[in-house]
C-alpha cells in the first residue's frame, strides 16, 4: 500500500501502539484518524501526532457508526482500518465473573468485529483495502491467568483467518500482527505508560511492524507477523 495520501482509521489511538503507529503514519503521509474513550488523552495524542481525533468507544455500536461517519467526512474515504483498541482482565479461574468476560469480549471480539464490518462493506465496493488486527502472542498460547484475555486474542486470530478467506477476492489484505509484552499502559487502571526498559519491545517497534506491514506492494501481503523482543532476560 502506499503510505503517502492514504487514509487510515487507528482504534485506541491515544496511547500506546496506537498513538505511535499514528504518528508514524503522519510523518509518512497519511492522513490518520484516532479514536478513544478519554478525550483529554485524545487530544493530547492528536498534538503528538497530526492525527484527527474521534472520541468513541469501540463497544459502543453508536459510537461506531458516529465514528465512520466523521471519519470519512475528514478523510473522504478509506484506505485502511487498524483494529488496535483492547483491554485485559487477568483473574485466576476461580474469580472470573460473566462481567469481567463480558468487557474484554465487548471491546477486544465485539469492537473489533463491527469495526470490520462497515470497513469490510467500503473495502468491497471499491475492490481495495486493507484490515490490521493487532492481536498477542497471547493469540498464539496461553498462560495462567489468561483465560479472559488470551481467549479474547484467540477470537480475533480466528476471526482475522475467516475475513482473509471471505475478503481476499474482493483484493481486500486482512493481517494480524502479535505483539509480545510492549512497554505501555496496557492493564493499568491509571492508564499511565510505562518507561521504557531495554529489555522489553517498545510501542515504536510495533508500530514499525504495522507500518512495514503495509508498505508491502498491493500485490501481496503478510497475514500473521509475530514481533518478540530479541532478549527480554538480559540484565
């Protein structure tokens, strides 16, 4: 895809992966729209990156149609979705509750498939587009505490194989891309990032994956890349 005038949708854009993935994105050429539950942490993403903002919530199906519809009202179309907003519960098996299920589900599974949907329908019609689900390793194996999360990640693999089978013939490049542990405010409830350790991935590596992802030319694409940072034990 060229990068240069495309026009992208990034969910969970103020902090994190997707805000880096954002700003990258502008300073490659792209106009950008972000979205995000908290608007003063919108608008302190939109002055790092010269991205647009759209305060919603991805589990929030008005809050989706009033996203598609600033969005393309900025844009005036759409090149690619990047389904990147999510949230964890991390409870022992015996603590689950249908709530803590119900959360993850509604914006990790529930989010990222209505999102895709709409995008799907544009994609179709003008026979191009292109879909980045940003998953986990935890998409891949799971781990003790993870029966909320890693089974939310496994959902969206699984999903991202079905729109690859159902989209690929309309020319539409659905790809899944896996981060290992990243340095952000994933699972704070202060939403704070965290620093930066130099063991760990950082939020520009993911969005240096996302991107290169992209930059592939049109006529193929990567449908599931895994990044793992290279020694996370050193001291």
């Amino acid at each position: 895809m060229k990068i240069t005038d495309s026009r992208i949708i990034i969910t969970g854009g103020s902090l994190g992966i997707g805000k880096a993935t954002a700003k990258l994105l502008v300073d490659k050429g792209a106009k950008v729209v972000i979205t995000g539950r908290d608007e003063k942490r919108l608008r302190t993403a939109v002055k790092e990156t010269g991205a647009f903002p759209v305060v919603a919530d991805v589990s929030n199906m008005v809050d989706i149609k009033r996203t598609y519809q600033e969005a393309m009202d900025y844009l005036g179309g759409l090149d690619c979705l990047i389904n990147n907003a999510g949230i964890g519960h991390f409870p022992h098996l015996s603590d689950i509750t249908l709530e803590d299920f119900e959360e993850v589900y509604r914006v990790n599974v529930f989010g990222a498939a209505l999102m895709a949907q709409v995008a799907a329908e544009i994609f179709k019609n003008q026979r191009y587009g292109n879909i980045i689900n940003i998953g986990s390793t935890a998409a891949k194996k799971g781990f003790e505490r993870g029966t909320i999360y890693a089974s939310s990640k496994f959902a969206l693999r699984g999903m991202t194989e079905c729109w690859q089978a159902e989209l690929r013939k309309h020319n539409v490049r659905v790809m899944l891309v896996n981060p290992s542990e990243v340095t952000t405010a994933f699972n704070s409830e202060e939403r704070i990032e965290r620093g930066e350790e130099i063991k760990k991935l950082r939020s520009k590596e993911i969005a240096h994956s996302i991107v290169s992802t992209l930059d592939m030319d049109d006529r193929g694409f990567t449908p599931e890349l895994t990044v793992w940072a290279t020694n996370p034990w050193q001291d």
